[in-house]
C-alpha cells in the first residue's frame, strides 16, 4: 500500500488539546519511522532502506541508532568501593536496548574509553561497524601507541531486560576480571584514569551494531596513595586519640597490677584456713575423734580425748 493510502487511512483517536490534522501527522511519521526500520531489517537489500529518509521532513532512525534516552552513569546503590583504583561501578541499562532488533541472541557491550583520546579516536556515524570489536585489544588499549579504549562484553539479551532493579542485575563492575586477557576482557582500568563509558548492542555474531548509547560523563578513578608518605609519626596524632590511648594503656597498667596482687594473695596462703575432720557417728569402738589439722600453719596441738570401749 502507497504512502498517500497509508496516510488516508490512518487515523487515530484525537486528544484533548490537539487538533485532528495536527496529531494525524505525528502519529503518521511515528507509523511511518516504525516501518521503514522494521523493511531495513527484513529487507536489507531494498533501495529505500540504504538511506532511510522519512516524510514530511522527520528522519527515521538507521540500524545504528544514537538515542540519548539512556546515558551511563555510575551506579546509585551505596557500595562500597563504588569507584575504586581500577575498577568502578556502572548503573546497567535496563529496559533501554530493543532486542527484537536480533534475530537470535544480542550481545550488550561497554567501550570504555580515556576521556580525551579514547572518545575522540572511537568510531562514529557509518565508520563505526564491526570492525570495531578487533580494533583495540585490551591487552594494548591504555599503551602509548594504543587507541586509547576497549570494548567489553558484558551482557546479552537476557541480562538487562526490563524488570524489577536489584543490587544484582542493575548494575554493571567495570574492570572487574583481572585474569582475562582476550579481545572482550573486562579488565582492570589503569589507576589515575579519566574515562567515559557507552553501551553497544549487537547481534550475536558481533556483526552489526544495532543501538549505541551516548558517553557518560567523565569518571575519575582512585588515586593510590603511596605507603611513603603516611606519616606515622605521634605528635601528628589527634588530641581525642591521645586521650583515648592514655586512658586504655592506664585501664590495662591497672588491671594487670590487680592480676599480679591476687596472684601473691593466693600463694601465699591468706585465703586459706584450719580444716577439722571429725565424726560422731557410733562405731563398733564407740565415738570417734580426730585431731585438727592446719595447713601451712605452726599452732599448739590440741588436746587429746580417748574414749574407752563398753566393757
């Protein structure tokens, strides 16, 4: 069906505050775009859909579409080491890419680029195609002569389909995998960096490139701090610490003078007295006395008392 007839048929329903002519034409170029993106996937081979011009003066999106709905930012979850010496913490893009624009599977990217000569060397518009997965080795992306990114794969259709954000699936650790060493390595970001991040979507041959996000803003990482100049000297120490330190050295001076006195208390014999043994249970001898005991102790020895057996 011709334009002309499309555009006399369609029609939608009119909304308060529009007039009929006016929303018809928006819903029209709406339609429109939709369609010609959807006969540029199916059928690549047609004219029109080399240089996807749309009507009435509104351009229809290519198949690798720049949209700054989505642009990366760092994660907003309170981590810890959210941004770290070589790595950082990205926030995922969750219910951003199209994935019916795959066939089969779609492979999520992240380029992650110096600030400066990274952004500027990364391809854009029609350069960038899929020579771009092979263009910067990780290995090599941050050396003098490399071009200053690399591109990491770190998801596909079904990581960041749009559903409820956890701690877990919205978000995305940059640098995280410190042993790879292939062409789509997650590695370490070099320490003292300035970098930008980007998302891609592909197929899952990494043959096209479907969607790209905009540049997030410039992320600073971590600067280590040299164990050097850690100054461990006392008189750079706080007066609270001070304080608190004299106060815990005294409890433990006292408490260890309180161990060695009851210690010297113990052996010595202070705590211990007479024992007196005696029973006055009948025997076939009769009633039975012992003499007294003290332990540790010089005293007079008691007096004796016999008792004589019943004839």
């Amino acid at each position: 069906m011709s334009a002309v007839k499309h555009l006399e048929h369609f029609r939608v329903p009119s909304k308060r505050g529009q007039s009929r002519v006016e929303e018809d034409k928006v819903a029209w170029e709406e339609w429109w775009c939709r369609e010609r993106e959807r006969q540029c996937l199916v059928f690549v081979l047609l004219l029109d859909c080399v240089v996807p011009v749309g009507i009435m003066g509104r351009t229809c999106p290519t198949a690798t579409t720049l949209s700054p709905l989505f642009i990366p930012q760092i994660s907003s979850f309170n981590y810890p080491g959210t941004i770290s010496v070589t790595t950082f913490q990205m926030k995922a893009p969750l219910c951003f890419f199209n994935f019916g624009l795959c066939s089969n599977q779609c492979n999520v990217w992240a380029v992650v680029a110096s600030a400066s000569t990274g952004v500027a060397n990364f391809p854009v518009g029609n350069s960038l195609t899929s020579a771009v997965f092979t263009s910067s080795q990780y290995s090599a992306a941050f050396q003098a002569n490399g071009l200053q990114y690399y591109m990491a794969l770190v998801g596909n259709t079904t990581s960041f389909t749009c559903k409820q954000p956890t701690p877990i699936n919205s978000v995305i650790r940059i640098g995280s995998n410190p042993t790879c060493t292939g062409n789509d390595c997650n590695g370490p970001v070099p320490p003292n960096t300035v970098v930008r991040v980007r998302y891609l979507l592909s197929d899952s041959l990494n043959t096209k490139i479907f969607q790209v996000t905009a540049w997030s803003s410039p992320i600073k990482l971590v600067t280590p701090l040299d164990y050097n100049s850690i100054d461990t000297w006392f008189g750079k120490r706080s007066g609270g610490m001070i304080v608190i330190t004299s106060i815990l050295s005294s409890l433990t001076g006292i408490l260890l003078l309180l161990l060695g006195a009851m210690f010297m208390l113990t052996c010595s014999g202070y705590f211990q007295g007479k024992e007196e043994i005696s029973t006055n249970n009948p025997t076939a001898l009769g009633p039975v006395s012992m003499k007294q005991y003290s332990f540790h102790q010089r005293t007079t020895p008691p007096s004796t008392t016999t008792s004589s057996a019943d004839p």
